[in-house]
C-alpha cells in the first residue's frame, strides 16, 4: 500500500491541513475494511473510480464527496485495487468555505456536485497525473476563498483554543461571551459542542502519542492525555475506535491517520 502525503500551497493552509493519496495496486480480490476514527476534521475525498469504497449500510460512497465531522467511528469497505485521495480541511472549514452549518454533515457525506455547479469530478477524472488533480482542487479552494462572505474570526479562536486544549471557562473569559454564545458558534462552524470537540482533541492527543511510545501500560498514557484514570481512558477510546488500545496497536495498520486498515 502507497500513502503520500501533501502540504498545500500557503494561501491555503488557513483552510486545508493537507492532501492525501491513498492506493494499492498488489491485490485485486481481498475486500479490506477501513475505520474511519473521529479527528475533529472534515475532508474532501476523490476515488479514482466510482464504486470503489462501501459504507456500513452496504451503499457506494460517492465519487467526490464532502465528509462531515466525525463523533463516531464508522467503518468504509473496499475490494482489490483501489486509488483515493483527499483533503483533510481545518475544523472551521465547511462554514467558512461551503457556508454549511457544519452540524448538518456531522457523521455523513454530500455529492460535492449538489454543492458546488462547477463541473470538478470531471476535471478530476479527465486529470493523468497527481499534479494536476492537485491543481484542480487548489484552484478550487482558492475560488472558495475569494468568495468568503463571512469569516468569523471569533469562530476561528475558539476552534484554536479548543485545540490548545484551553477549558471552555477560559475561553469564554478570553473573548467575553456567554456559554450558551460559545455553545452555539462552535456547533455552527465546527459542527459539535465545545465539549464534544474537546474530547475528540483529547482523544486525538492520546492517540498520537500511543503510536509513537511503547508505553508499558496505559496509566502514564491517560495521565499524559489528562484522563481521570485508566478506565476513564479506555472508556473513550473504545468508545472513538471500538476497540481497546492494546487489540488497535496489534489489529491495525494506519498508512493514513485516523484511516486505519483492519487487519481482522
């Protein structure tokens, strides 16, 4: 399997994290089951070809489609060959960009064509190389950014805070609004409550750090992560994975953060 990963351009990173490709070319029969593990992130995905991935509910997923904010884990299916790419976008991008309440896509996807008229899936098919599939969304975004009616600052703050790990009492006092203010905006351009979107960075944290240490038990982990406990560690992470640490570090293989394979 082949994983690549790209930077965008700079007027871009306000908006896009990065792109990502995703293939392989060595099995043409197997059907491999991906999990999809909540980020805190919505994306844009491209498969080379259409019916290539399947959701739980057994449906094709579109051929170029916007995926909402994830607060479940949920599994993609895919057999033999396969080549997708994608844009992991930063946490306030749908509002930002599309002007999509960023609630209505959480744990679903939408055809990008009944969002956007300009014609990008045939662009994209009619594209040889990477380089220009690249270029095509590039252009994209930047017609997108141009055409920013509103960017809420604030909305941005807050997201930001929220992934420096700051408590909401404190960004609340930091830009003098109430709760229910701070409630309201997040779940508008993020897509969830502060809260929810606190444990997702916090989960994310824990996890970041489970691949890269071998730690001889989880109790130094969920107390660097600032878990209560143990349990209260494991809890959460079975409930954003569906499994326990120790049977995802040994039944998975993650080319592509938080797109897991499932070994089993």
């Amino acid at each position: 399997m082949y994983y690549q990963k790209i930077i965008p351009i700079k007027p871009l990173q306000e908006y896009i994290r990065y792109f990502w490709v995703l293939e392989d070319f060595t099995d043409n029969t197997t059907c491999k089951t991906f999990k999809i593990i909540p980020d805190g992130l919505p994306s844009l995905i491209f498969q080379n070809e259409p019916n290539l991935f399947f959701g739980k509910d057994d449906k094709a997923m579109p051929q170029l489609f916007l995926y909402g904010q994830s607060t479940r884990y949920t599994e993609h299916r895919v057999t033999g060959e396969f080549k997708v790419m994608g844009v992991y976008l930063q946490p306030t991008a749908l509002k930002t960009l599309f002007n999509i309440d960023a609630f209505e896509l959480n744990n679903q996807n939408v055809s990008l064509e009944y969002i956007i008229k300009e014609p990008i899936l045939e662009k994209l098919v009619n594209a040889k190389f990477l380089n220009e599939k690249i270029d095509i969304i590039t252009h994209l975004f930047l017609n997108l950014i141009r055409k920013i009616k509103r960017n809420d600052s604030k909305a941005e703050f807050a997201s930001t805070q929220l992934q420096d790990g700051k408590t909401l009492k404190e960004i609340q006092i930091a830009m003098n609004i109430s709760e229910r203010s701070l409630e309201r905006m997040v779940k508008q351009y993020v897509g969830m409550s502060p809260k929810m979107f606190s444990r997702i960075v916090r989960f994310q944290s824990s996890l970041d750090a489970l691949r890269k240490t071998d730690f001889k038990n989880f109790t130094e982990l969920a107390y660097i992560a600032d878990y209560f406990d143990q349990s209260h560690y494991i809890k959460e992470f079975k409930e954003f994975t569906g499994t326990n640490p120790k049977h995802y570090l040994r039944n998975t293989n993650e080319h592509l953060a938080n797109f897991p394979l499932w070994k089993e």
